[in-house]
C-alpha cells in the first residue's frame, strides 16, 4: 500500500494541512453562512407561522363579522316584516273605517231622501186636498147651480167625497 501511497504523491503533512485548511474554511463557512441562513429562515419561519395565526384570527373575527351581520340583516328582516304586518292591519283598519263612514254617509243620504219623498208627499196631498176642495167646491156650486133634488145632490156629494179618498 505503501507504493501505491507514494506512486500517487501522497504526503501525510500535506494532507494533515489540507484537512486543517479544509476543517478551517468548513467552520468559517459554518459560522459565516450557515448559522445566518439557519436563522434567517428560523425567523421566516416564525414569520409565516405568524402570518398564518394573523390570517386565521382575522378570518375568525372575519366570521364574527359575517355572523354579527347575518343576525342584524335577520333582524332587520324581522322588523320589515312586523312593519309590512302593522302596514296591513292599519290599511284593513282604515279600509273598514272607510266603509264604515260610507255607509254612515249612505244611510243619511236615504235617510234625507226619505224625508225628502215625505215632505213632497205631504206637499202633493196637500195640493190634492186643496184641489179636492176646489172640486167640491165647483160641484157644490154647480149643484146649487142647478135645481137638483135632493137625492142627486147626496149622490154628487158622495161620489165628489169618494174621488177625494181615492186620491190620498
């Protein structure tokens, strides 16, 4: 082994420098870089972590959010509804009071129409009793008029009295 050693030019201080060159180079290598890189994304790391805590708080409290909303638009929805009932039961109050007024109002129309036709009534047998009168009057002077006797004035006068009954 031996000749193989020198036949490659193997010597042992060059290789005991090397390796201290080498062990030199990897623990500067190692106290330059590796540990600033280990820690730089350690703090990545921890930087997403925290990024990812962040994200899922503000999506819980995003959710609260969404849930608080939900629960005010179904109240609002709910007072939109009892306002559209309160809105009904106050028109078909109103409407029933309408009716109500105008059957008030009808009832007087007719009640005013009535007396109306009664006074007109009163008033066209008041011009029939006059005008009864004044036929009665006619036939009585008539009658004296002539000389009849005195059953044909009965007659006249109860067919005269007759025609007045009939008219009222």
């Amino acid at each position: 082994m031996e000749a193989i050693i020198e036949a490659l030019g193997f010597d042992p201080w060059t290789f005991l420098l090397q390796a201290i060159n080498i062990a030199i180079i990897l623990a500067a290598l190692f106290f330059l870089l590796w540990k600033p890189i280990v820690k730089t994304l350690a703090n990545r790391e921890e930087k997403i972590e925290g990024s990812l805590k962040e994200a899922a708080a503000a999506r819980e409290k995003a959710e609260e959010v969404l849930a608080s909303y939900q629960q005010q638009l179904d109240h609002a929805h709910q007072e939109a509804q009892a306002i559209l009932e309160q809105a009904t039961r106050l028109a078909e109050t109103t409407r029933q009071e309408m009716i109500a007024r105008a059957k008030q109002e009808a009832d007087r129309i007719l009640e005013q129409a009535r007396l109306e036709i009664e006074k007109e009534k009163r008033a066209a047998m008041a011009n029939i009793r006059s005008q009864a009168a004044d036929l009665i009057l006619m036939a009585t002077t008539k009658i004296l008029a002539r000389n009849l006797s005195a059953g044909d004035q009965e007659h006249l006068i109860k067919e005269a009295l007759s025609e007045v009954e009939r008219l009222q």
